[in-house]
C-alpha cells in the first residue's frame, strides 16, 4: 500500500512542473507579436501599391519596438524640417540666447508666398513674438514666419544641434521658397529614422528641459490640416509637422495616445499623383493608431475594455 503511495506521489510531482509549463500564470507576448507582424505585413502592402517611393518609421515609445521601410534613406522633407527649426529655436531659449517673449516686427522684404497669416498683416506696424512666429510655422506652415525664424536662429546652429544629436543625414539647406537653391540640390532633407530620432529625443527631454519640451510639444500639437491628422479620430492628440512639395507628401510626428504614445514618420517622393501619396498617409495613420489604442486599453489576454 505504502509503495503504491509512493509511485502515485512521484508521478504527480513530475507531472506538476509539466502542468505550469503547459499552462502558464501569465500570457506570453505572443499574441501581441501576432498583432504587431499583422500591422507590419499591412504597411508594407501599401509601401508595394503606391506609386512612388516611401520611407516609413514607426517606434512605440513604451516597448522599444520600431519598423522601418527604406528607413535610411535621405529623402526630401518639405515643411516637415521645420520641426528642426522648432526644435533650436526652443534650445536656444533655454542657452539664453534668445527669449521666445522677444518681438518682431513684420517688415514686407521677409514676405514670401506660402503664407497665409504674414501675407495679412501691416508691415511697420504689426507685432509677434518669436513664440507666435514658431505656432505660425506649425499651425500654417507660414513660410515667411519660418524664414524669419530662421533669420533669428542661423541656419549653422540647427545643423549644428543635428550634428550634435548625431543627425548627419537630417539638413537644413535653404529658407523656404528659395526656388534657386533648391534647383541647385540644397533641398531640406531627412531619413525616416533620423527624423523618428529627433522626436523621441525631444519627447524623453534629452534635448530640452521638462517646460521647453511640454511647450515644444503643445506647439506641435497646434492643430492643422494634415494627411496624418486626418487618418486620427477627432479627439485623438498628435504632435506632428506635414511637408508638401512637387511628387512629395510628408508628415512625422508623435502620436500621443493615452498608455501607448508613438512616432510615426512617413515620406513620399517620386509621387506620379500626390492625391496618393496623402492617402497613403492616412491609411499608415490610421492603422497604426488603431494597433496602438488597441495595445493600450487591452490587457495582457488582449480583452479590450472602452470607456463606455
């Protein structure tokens, strides 16, 4: 009887180990990895059907993980650099060079086209800080706000902060609308993990302090019209800057979803129809923000609770 005991109490301590194997306490990542491989095949899909050439950059800012399409390659970035041009004049800011509170007065020779507020105001008359000149920038993408900014700032000491960044594909080349530089090559350039850098550098306050990052962020979050924005729900929070030229559609930013905040870099070149290549954006922003808020309101079994 004893010796049946035994055999009994043996087998049931081998098989309890084999048991929590087999049943864990805690679900593996694996299913979450499915999710994520399903968002990537579902990038690439649109990558092979748009008409051009893309370069992609995703990062999730709690996880680490990130993916890239043509990720390395320096591409042209419209209005989009003037996230650099943000980014010095905030750093600047907090060296003392400058105050963000400091004045300036339209004058009408720094008046350029692609610039739907300066265009409106009186020069020798009206009165911006340099704070208003940077939400222009943002908000409207104000060429003429952006040159003089650039004016303020020196185009050396934006490249000299990506240098110091380790930024050396990511160049300020010219103001804006200087149609002769840009026929002669000097374009503003970017890659998309480059630009996917900068912004999470910016948003973990390795660049700026913990006020000159809040207020660069709520600047960049101004709201505008945007390809990105418009693949977003209504209420959801995008700090982002798009860029728009002849066969090119940008827009990079960081996506600040509640619990599972991103970056999100898309850029589009050799557009045959740039209709496409703002659709394209879109449908990225769209998808990745779906796979995020997921993440973020699920738990670990992937049971997703809304608020309502």
């Amino acid at each position: 009887m004893m010796k049946r005991f035994l055999l009994l109490l043996i087998a049931v301590l081998v098989c309890v180990p084999a048991i929590a194997q087999c049943c864990p306490e805690k679900p593996t990542a694996e299913k979450r990895q499915a999710l994520w491989q399903k968002l990537q095949e579902e990038l690439g899909a649109i990558d092979k059907e748009l008409d051009g050439v893309m370069g992609l950059a995703v990062k999730d800012l709690m996880s680490g993980e990130t993916f890239f399409i043509h990720g390395d390659e320096i591409m042209p970035q419209a209005s989009s650099i003037k996230i650099a041009v943000l980014a010095n004049l905030y750093l600047q800011a907090q060296q003392g060079k400058l105050k963000l509170t400091d004045e300036y007065v339209v004058r009408a020779s720094d008046l350029v086209t692609g610039s739907d507020i300066m265009l409106g105001l009186t020069p020798g008359v009206t009165r911006l800080t340099l704070r208003d000149l940077a939400t222009m920038m943002v908000a409207v993408s104000d060429n003429s706000a952006t040159n003089v900014l650039i004016g303020h700032i020196g185009m050396e000491n934006v490249n000299a902060m990506l240098d110091t960044q380790g930024l050396h594909a990511t160049r300020l080349r010219r103001q804006m609308m200087d149609l002769k530089a840009a026929g002669e090559g000097r374009e503003n350039v970017s890659t998309p993990r480059e630009m996917m850098t900068l912004l999470e550098t910016i948003y973990r306050g390795k660049l700026l302090n913990k006020e000159m990052t809040a207020d660069f962020i709520k600047v960049l979050s101004t709201h505008k019209e945007s390809s990105l924005l418009q693949g977003l729900p209504d209420d959801a929070a995008a700090a982002s800057k798009p860029g728009e030229l002849e066969a090119v559609r940008n827009d990079s930013g960081i996506i600040l979803v509640k619990g599972r905040p991103y970056i999100l870099c898309v850029m589009t070149t050799y557009l045959k129809d740039e209709k496409e290549g703002a659709a394209a954006i879109r449908k990225i922003a769209a998808l990745t923000y779906s796979y995020f808020d997921r993440l973020a309101r699920a738990s670990d079994y992937g049971r997703v609770v809304s608020p309502k």
